[in-house]
C-alpha cells in the first residue's frame, strides 16, 4: 500500500516509486522500486508523520511511546527490488520471532490499514492466559471487509452476506462511523429486529465512536437512531416503522392488529397513496443488522424513504432454513471467514442445526452452498461422502491442537443446577481472569420448564456465586455486572467467552434446529452444550462426528441420494407449515398458564394476524400476550 489509512493520506504527495510491505511476523518493509534518494527519504518522513499521527490519536503513545521507539526494531527499508526476486528468503530474512514483537507488528498493520483495535483491549502485554490471548487477540480486515468500509459502490440497496461472527455488524459501526463524520447533515438509522440486539448496538455505538476517536457529538435521534424495527406507537423513535409512521403521520398498525410484514405493505401503499410523485425522503442512510429476520416489504419500505443507501447485513445459514432452497445467496459483499467463533465450534453448530450425522439430514446443501459458507469441500465420489473442513482463524492459533471449543455433558433434571454451577467453577478455575459478563447461560428448549429453570439458576447462582443474574427475557436488554441466563428468543447477535447451553434433547423441529445453530455460536472461546440424560438423540453416529471434529477438525458426511434430497425438502416444507392454532397452544403450555387463562389467551392469539410470522415470532409475542394480561 502506498500510504497508511488516516485523514491525513489525501494531502500527502503522490510517491510512485515506493509503498511499503505488510505481513504479519515480519517486519514492515518500506520499499523503494527505482526512486532516487532524495524521493525515498521524502516517502520515509511521510509515514513516520503519519504513524506518529496515528500512535498519538489513537493513544498508542500512552502505552508504547513514540512512534520511533517501535521502528528500529520493526520497520525496515529496501532499497533494491531485487531482494523481491526470492520471496521465501525476504520473508525469512525480515521475520519477526519474539512474542511482543509480533504483537508490535500486528498493531502497527491494523493501524496502517484502518482496522483500529482498542488499546484498552489489546494491551502492552503479550497475555499469558488463553482467555487472555483470544479477547486481547488483534484483529485484522480481510480484503472483502476493507473494500466495505472504503468502497463506494453506486447502488442503493447493499447487502452483506456471512456466516454469524464473520463480522458483519462489527463492518456495519465503521461504516457508520465512517459517513456520520462525513457530513453534518447526515441521518443515519441502525436497526435490527431483536429488541436486546438493538439495546446492544446503541450501547456499542458511543464506545466505539471514542475509542475511534470521533471529535463530533453523537446526537441521538436527531441525527443518528438506534431501535428495533417495529417500535411503540407513543414513542417515535422507540422503532424504525415508529419513526416513519409519526414523520409521515401514517397510521400505526401494532402487533395487535398485523404482522410486521403487514404493517410495512400498509405503510408502502400509503405513502405511494400520499406522494404519486415519489416519496421525500427523511433518512439518509438505514444500517439493518440480522437482515434474514425480515421479509421484502421491510426492505421496500427502507428503500422508500432513504435518500442515498439501505445497508443490509445477514447470516447466510440462517437463510438456509428459508421455505425456498434455491434462495439467492448473492451479495455485494460475501464474508466467509468467521472471527467470533473457533471452526470447529462452527462445524459442530452446522452438522446438529441441519443433522448431517442423522440417518436422514434435515437439511442439505450443494457443493456451491457449503463454499458459499465457507466451507473448503472435498468430494468423494467413490465413498458417497465428502469432507468438511474450515480455514484456521488467526483469533485462535493460540489455542492448543486438541483444545475441545465444545464441550457435551449430561445433566439430570433433579440436580441441573448443581451441575451448571459445577460448569461454571470449572470455567473460573481454568480461567482466572474470566469476569461475570464473560458467561452466558441459554436455555434451549421452549417448553414450560424454562422459565421455572431460568428462577431456579437466579437463585442456585446467587448462593453459589453472590452473582447478579439478568433475565434477559424479562429485561430485553444487557446488564453490566450481571450473568446473563436467557431463552433463545433473546441472545441473537451476541456474543461471550463462555456459553451454557442446555437442551432436554435434539428435537425434528426446523426452528428449534435453526436456534441451536445460532445458540452453540454464542461462543468465541467454548461452548458447553449440556443435554438432558435419557433418550435425547444424540446418537452414536453424533457422538463420532463430534469427535472427528475436535479431534481432525473435519467431518465427514455420507451424501444423500437425489431421492433423499427431494424427501428432505418435501418434508422441510411440509413441516414449515403448522398450524397457527398448534403452534399457539404449544406456547401457551409451555408458559405454565392455568387452564382458565390458557382458554382466554388462546382466544385473544387467534385473533392476532399472526398468520405468516415465524415460530419464534409467535412464541415471542405469546409471552409478551401473556405479560401484558
């Protein structure tokens, strides 16, 4: 690259004889290609002035001093290109070995290229702890994430594709960081569906915004929103369709009376209603985060009232479970590398959401589709198989070879608290750095235990622990200081060191599949996945591809014949189609409501336009039914 990224790079003099090198462990080169001397020497003060910039903003100079304390040992020159005839000797020749110093280098790429870490997070130090060194791990952009954030790409709708933890909503602040300094006359809304999600990522937008040094104030709800998409009728800027319906003084439609699908068709034909000539936009730009929750009006609907771009970012796998298998995957920006989660956490979340080691899979992909995941795919024709296997992650080359990311253990119902808090003495013994909000409790199932098991763990893990225990199905939102113990309606987009999942057993159920997938990803460090003893599916041919996971880093799944592919999906289909009755009365029941108030709440959910949302969509807004009575 030509110059380190900053605002300072436009005002600086075009150098076309020489760039400098970046490569992690080894040193960085800056290289001269038939420029005189006077040119290079130029070239090499523009960068120790851009460098220093940067160390001083970003406050690297607290922790490591001047910039030029760091380039004698880290940063060369060349000066003839003909060291660059021998790659493998000029990487050898300029490699960096010790441990700081290879942390020094890889600060020192992620300030050249824009991928700013936190100081705070980092650290000096190289730490000593597998905690340690996976949160303090410094993270890079690959080329597709780099090329979202700098490039402009003339289209209004820009989708981001990937896998959870390939980074999409960290992509999503730069970006947002990035236009909201551009212009003073920006209005930026960041929406998602999650209701604790969108708690999050308001949260997370003023951090990121200091640690990256943003000079200008963030006004909220003037310039710069942050909600879920559907919102309250009495607060405006409580939601995206909440906004637009009081800016265009629309009628609002509630759950109550539509589905969100609905009430964004009711919204689009009013406003063409309203403006024959075209609707006047009242936002510049909309950043919509876990896309794949939402139907096409939404996005209509955005495009409608923006002025300049609608980013959409979603998880391809979690558009698997679509009724539509030929669904388009295609993107503007395709991310396949996942930085959150260990592969073979990864592997192992894919081979249970869509049963690759059952005697039928629930679901199948093509060989185009396993590499749209970013899977590399090798196929066996002889054997009627093919193998797995994922890229390793530079976020956990630390981690030894035979470091189990999942972990299975077998709990009985009369003591599962006892063997939860026994998971999590484990955890802070193997781990001694490991904080409260590091641990992350999910239970799995709906059924009417849950909530019961939630009050249980509140109670077990204030005696064991004297902890603070957020219900986040209750609160919607995260707590600093507090254990999060949840259902799996409400950790979407989040992320934590350590993850409890617990599940009575594997159920045939497509939502529940897709939910386990998206729970067991919570994790960037392990998962415990912790399964009810008795019959609870997971069978022996599970157990071994959960083996040959941790222990190859591979799976190896028997190919369905074109028969079973089209059973498979004849039966994917058939069983997306429930009964909105069945699917409410489940619900109601495994809530734990009397038999009197069942019979009221059945009769006050029917008659909901619930119709086309999703399972989880109905079981959510049961319970919120069910709260409000």
């Amino acid at each position: 690259m030509k110059y380190p990224k900053s605002e300072l790079e436009e005002s600086k003099e075009v150098f076309d004889n020489c760039f400098i090198l970046l490569s992690p462990e080894c040193k960085i080169l800056v290289v001269s290609y038939d420029a005189d001397a006077d040119e290079f020497e130029d070239y090499q003060d523009e960068i120790d002035s851009i460098m220093n910039y940067l160390f001083s903003k970003y406050e690297y100079r607290v922790h490591f001093g001047r910039f030029s304390k760091w380039k004698n040992e880290i940063v060369t020159t060349i000066e003839d290109v003909q060291e660059f005839s021998d790659l493998e000797r000029l990487f050898g020749t300029y490699s960096v070995n010790e441990a700081q110093l290879k942390k020094n280098v890889e600060l020192l790429i992620t300030l050249c290229t824009g991928s700013i870490n936190d100081i705070n997070r980092v650290k000096e130090n190289v730490p000593s702890t597998i905690l340690d060194q996976v949160k303090q791990k410094i993270q890079s952009f690959d080329g597709d994430q780099t090329r979202f954030i700098y490039q402009e790409l003339d289209k209004h709708i820009i989708k981001i594709q990937g896998l959870s933890g390939t980074g999409k909503t960290e992509l999503l602040l730069h970006k947002i960081k990035e236009l909201y300094q551009k212009s003073d006359n920006y209005k930026i809304f960041v929406t998602c569906h999650n209701k604790i999600l969108a708690d999050t990522l308001r949260m997370r937008i003023p951090t990121f915004f200091d640690f990256m040094k943003v000079t200008k104030q963030i006004e909220w709800n003037e310039r710069l929103w942050c909600a879920n998409a559907w919102g309250h009728y009495m607060r405006p800027n409580s939601g995206l369709y909440s906004y637009l319906c009081d800016e265009y003084d629309l009628d609002f439609y509630s759950f109550r009376e539509a589905t969100f699908d609905g009430a964004c068709k009711h919204a689009i034909e009013a406003l063409r209603t309203k403006y024959p000539e075209g609707v006047p936009p009242k936002l510049d730009y909309i950043f919509i985060d876990e896309c794949q929750d939402f139907k096409d009006s939404f996005f209509e609907l955005c495009s409608m009232v923006t002025s300049k771009q609608v980013f959409l970012a979603g998880d391809i796998f979690q558009s698997i479970f679509a009724e539509n298998i030929t669904r388009d995957y295609t993107a503007d920006y395709f991310l396949t590398k996942c930085y959150r989660t260990d592969p073979k956490t990864l592997m192992f979340a894919h081979a249970l959401g869509l049963g690759l080691f059952e005697e039928t899979p629930m679901r199948w992909l093509s060989k185009e589709n396993w590499e749209a995941c970013g899977y590399i795919c090798e196929d066996n024709e002889d054997e009627q198989t093919i193998v797995l296997k994922r890229e390793p992650v530079r976020r956990f080359v630390s981690l030894p070879v035979d470091y189990e990311s999942v972990l299975i253990k077998w709990y009985r119902m009369d003591n599962f608290y006892d063997q939860v808090n026994a998971c999590i003495h484990d955890i802070l013994r193997n781990n001694p750095t490991c904080a409260i909000e590091d641990i992350c409790i999910i239970l799995l199932d709906n059924s009417q235990n849950t909530y019961a098991m939630a009050n249980t763990l509140e109670f077990t893990i204030g005696r064991e622990f004297s902890w603070q225990v957020n219900k986040a199905y209750e609160t919607k939102k995260s707590q600093p200081g507090t254990i999060l113990v949840s259902n799996r309606n409400n950790v979407k987009g989040l992320e934590y060191p350590f993850v409890i999942c617990l599940t009575n057993g594997l159920h045939d159920n497509y939502t529940y599949r897709n939910a386990l997938y998206t729970m067991l990803t919570r994790s960037f460090l392990q998962t415990i996945f912790m399964v009810q003893e008795g019959d609870n599916g997971m069978t022996k041919s599970i157990m071994n591809g959960y083996r040959e996971i941790m222990q190859e880093q591979k799976m190896t799944i028997r190919k369905p014949s074109d028969d079973d592919i089209e059973r498979i999906t004849t039966r994917f289909n058939a069983a997306k189609r429930r009964p909105l009755r069945d699917i409410i009365k489940e619900a109601i029941r495994e809530l734990g409501v009397d038999e009197q108030k069942s019979k009221y709440l059945l009769e006050m959910a029917l008659k909901m336009p619930w119709k086309d949302c999703s399972e989880d969509d109905i079981r959510e807004r049961v319970e919120t039914l069910n709260s409000i009575m």
